[in-house]
C-alpha cells in the first residue's frame, strides 16, 4: 500500500507533448480512494485535497496526501503515511515536501525544501536530526507535484500507444528518473458508471515489493481534470488495487457514459 500512495501521487510527462493549458484543477479538489489486497480484503484508503495557501510570500497550492491501513490488515501490518507539497501555482514547481510515515514500524519523518534557481534540496531528517544538500536536476518535481504538474502540462491528445513518458523527480535523497508507457483508451466500470479513460504502465524497481518493473497499471479520466480513477499493482506476495471512491471539489465536468 505504501508504494501504491506514491505511484497514486506521482504519475505522466512526455517531453514533446507538453504545452501550457487550462488548468486540471482547482482549490478545494479532494479525492478519496479504497484500497484492497488480492481484489478481495480490504487494506486501507488514501486521500488527497488541494489548498491554497502561501508560503515565504509566495502563493502556493498546498497538497496533502493521506494513508492509512484499515480492517484486518492493520492489526499486523499498520500504516500512516502523510505527504505534503507546497508548488507553485502558475509553474507547479515545489517549494517544499514533508514525508511523515509509519509502516509496520519503519518510521521517516523528512522536510525538502527546493532551492529551483540553484537546482538544490535541502533535506531535514528530524529523526535522525541531520541536515544535507543535494544537487537536483532542473526543474525537479516531488513525489506529489509530479501528479498535479502533468495533469496541467500533459497535452494527452498527442499521445499514441507505446510513448514513452519521462520526468525527473527528487525522493528522499536522490534524483529518479521516473518513466511510464502509454497503453492506449479503455473504458471502464467505477463507482460513479462506465468511464472512458487513458491507460498507463508505470515502471518501478522491482525487488522485495514488486514483482518486475512492469507491475502497475493506472487508469486516469478522459476529460479535462485527468482524475486517477484506478491502479493496480502486482506485488511480490499478492496484488493491491487502489479505487477511487469519493470526490469533490473537481474544476471540469465529470463525464460518465453510462450512470450506476
């Protein structure tokens, strides 16, 4: 599940289809997804809710992400993880992240704060009470503004089946290229009706949670707001899929084919 959250959080860039266009989303957006292990037992959910806000005297939307584990899962494997990120709102380049996370005991409580004219971060480790510089790539996204800036700069029309999309992210203390592919349009059955939507395979490291590179899959709407209305990943032990649930504050119309 704590994989999952930041793959919800971080998704979409190709390099020669971006262009400035309407924004995807607004002050007041909030989503709330159910999540669950091998498509049958429930294991948590996640949110996530757009805020204005300012920061150093700059206007900034302020993005909370939430997770938590739930039912029968939590009483062996707990998780409570919190992300924030604080972005520009016209360029959507972080200012600052905060990761504060508990998972099954593995605790991190981290601060980054994006130095984008010198291409620095600066990270706070308040547990360990240690304080590092790193170098960063230009433009650097975090986990989270990774999402909302793609949603705003990814012109999806362009795209055909088998593109690649790149972009370059900072996580804890290193730089991650971070890539998915195009799979094409599929429409799909929600909470809300039947959904046209565009279909993406994120690549992760494969190891000790996924099974390979090619584990997830995410579904994001086919309309102006790019809501993320389903992932699923196969992990190493099992598979773990993320639904959305609940939204609200949406800027465009929600388009639905056909209503439950």
């Amino acid at each position: 599940m704590k994989n999952l959250l930041l793959i919800c959080i971080a998704i979409l860039t190709l390099q020669t289809a971006f262009s400035q266009q309407e924004s995807a989303f607004q002050d007041g957006e909030w989503f709330k997804f159910k999540m669950s292990y091998s498509n049958w037992l429930k294991a948590g959910n996640a949110t996530l809710a757009v805020k204005d806000a300012t920061l150093n005297g700059k206007d900034v939307y302020h993005v909370v992400g939430k997770g938590w584990t739930t039912g029968m899962i939590k009483w062996f494997f707990k998780v409570k993880d919190r992300y924030e990120s604080y972005f520009d709102k016209k360029t959507i380049m972080p200012y600052k992240f905060v990761r504060n996370i508990d998972e099954g005991g593995h605790t991190k409580d981290l601060e980054i704060n994006f130095d984008q004219k010198n291409n620095k971060a600066h990270v706070t480790d308040n547990k360990h009470k240690t304080k590092k510089v790193f170098t960063t790539k230009p433009n650097i996204q975090d986990m989270v503004s990774t999402f909302y800036y793609l949603r705003n700069n990814l012109k999806t029309d362009k795209l055909k089946i088998g593109d690649e999309v790149r972009i370059d992210m900072f996580f804890d203390e290193e730089n991650y290229g971070f890539k998915l592919k195009y799979l094409g349009e599929e429409t799909i059955d929600t909470e809300f009706g039947t959904i046209e939507s565009l279909k993406f395979r994120p690549y992760v490291m494969a190891g000790r949670v996924f099974k390979e590179e090619e584990s997830l899959t995410l579904w994001v709407s086919k309309d102006k707001n790019k809501v993320p209305l389903r992932i699923k990943a196969d992990l190493a032990v099992g598979s773990l899929r993320a639904d959305l649930e609940a939204f609200k504050g949406l800027k465009h119309p929600f388009k639905v084919v056909v209503n439950n």
